[in-house]
C-alpha cells in the first residue's frame, strides 16, 4: 500500500494532495462551476416536467368538469320529468 508521500510524486494526482491555497481555490471554484451547471439542467427538467404535469392536470380537470355537467343535468332532467309525471297523474 502506498503512503500519501508516494502519491505526491506522481503528475496526475497533485491536485488530490496538494496544499497550496491558491489551487485549493481554483478546485472550489472549479468544482462549484460543475455543480451549478449540473443543478442548473436538473431545474431545468423539473421545470419541463412541472409544465407537462400541469397540461395533464387541466385536460383531466376539465374532463372531470364536464361529466359533472353531464350528470348534474341528466338528475335535473329526471327530477323534472318526475315533477311532470306527479303533476299528470294528481
């Protein structure tokens, strides 16, 4: 197993060991950059999926509207075609 010194003297991993304040800086910017980019297209897609739901929603609402419509209208039909029948008949 290697030590962290031994780590130090490869190239490709000085940024994973370093202690220089001014590249630990340049790896916080650099990794803030990448997480608002990623946060960003993730709003992004909520936001897309938010509109898709709410055109769902309105075409369920408004279908949901009109079969109350329907059947409110058909039990105003059958009371007063109840009326006219108690009427005819007294």
């Amino acid at each position: 197993m290697k030590s962290i010194d031994g780590l130090r003297g490869r190239k490709g991993l000085t940024w994973l060991t370093t202690t220089d304040h001014k590249t630990i800086g340049t790896l916080y910017l650099v990794t803030s950059f990448v997480f608002f980019i990623i946060s960003r297209a993730s709003w992004q897609r909520t936001v897309r999926r938010g509109e898709e739901l709410r055109a769902q929603y309105e075409t369920r609402y408004r279908h949901l509207r009109q079969r109350l419509l329907g059947w409110v209208l058909l039990g105003c039909a059958l009371a007063f075609g109840t009326v006219l029948v108690a009427l005819s008949a007294g």
